[in-house]
C-alpha cells in the first residue's frame, strides 16, 4: 500500500518536471520567457496549472439539451 503510493507520487513528481522543462524549451525555441511568473523561477506553475484545471466548473445552460 506504500509502496504503491510512494510509485504514484514519483510518477506524479516525474510528470510536473517533464511538463515544466517541456515548457521552457519550448519558449526558448520561440525566443519568448516560458512560464517563470509562479514561484521561483516557475517552478510552481505546473502545481497551479494542475489546481486550475481539477478547481474548473463545468457551465451547462440550463436550457441546454443533455
């Protein structure tokens, strides 16, 4: 059950920093910053970007035709 969830978190760790370093060659390559607005350096970015999108509300009209 740790094990499994030490496995998890390390995935989950390995993925935040693939994202950030995929986003700051990327910027370089279009000569722009990169994300560098959160935390030291943007280290953080990955970390909101994740909150943002798990704390984002699903609007349905309500006359909508589900």
């Amino acid at each position: 059950m740790i094990t499994n969830l030490i496995i998890v978190l390390g995935v989950i760790v390995k993925v935040i920093f693939a994202t950030l370093a995929e986003r700051k060659v990327k910027g370089s390559m279009q000569r722009r910053i990169g994300p560098n607005t959160v935390g030291y350096k943007g280290l953080l970015q990955p970390l909101t970007d994740g909150v943002k999108l798990i704390l984002k509300e699903g609007i349905i009209p309500s006359h909508a035709n589900k």
